[in-house]
C-alpha cells in the first residue's frame, strides 16, 4: 500500500499501522528520537494509538521530529 510521509511517496505493507511504521522508521535510522509527534490526514495520533491505528491506502502522514 502507499501513503504519502513527510511529503514523500512509501510503501507499506496492507495493514500496517502507525506503530509499524514507527518501528519501521527507527529500525532504518530515520527516526533516531523518542521526541517524535505523528500525524495522520492532519489529525495528531497519539502515541497510546499508534497500535490501533491502521493505515489505509492514500493516507498522508507526517512524522515531526521535535527539537
């Protein structure tokens, strides 16, 4: 599946979810903070959600790294 991240086309596994792509992002050495905030189609998701919060198709996700 493709979303739009930070501006950028990525592709995802079907079913992935917030905390996936997370995961995904730390494992790769672009999220290297715990100070990290999550939006998805501009609506913040916290992090207790990150879990049940599945991706869909088309989804535009930023994640804002803070400083």
């Amino acid at each position: 599946m493709k979303i739009t991240l930070n501006g950028q086309s990525y592709e995802l596994q079907a079913g992935a979810t917030v905390a996936d792509l997370v995961r995904l992002r730390q494992e790769s050495g672009h999220l290297t903070t715990s100070a990290y905030a999550v939006e998805r189609n501009k609506e913040v998701c916290l992090r207790p959600h990150h879990a049940a919060t599945a991706l869909k198709e088309g989804d535009q996700v930023e994640v804002v790294v803070m400083v």
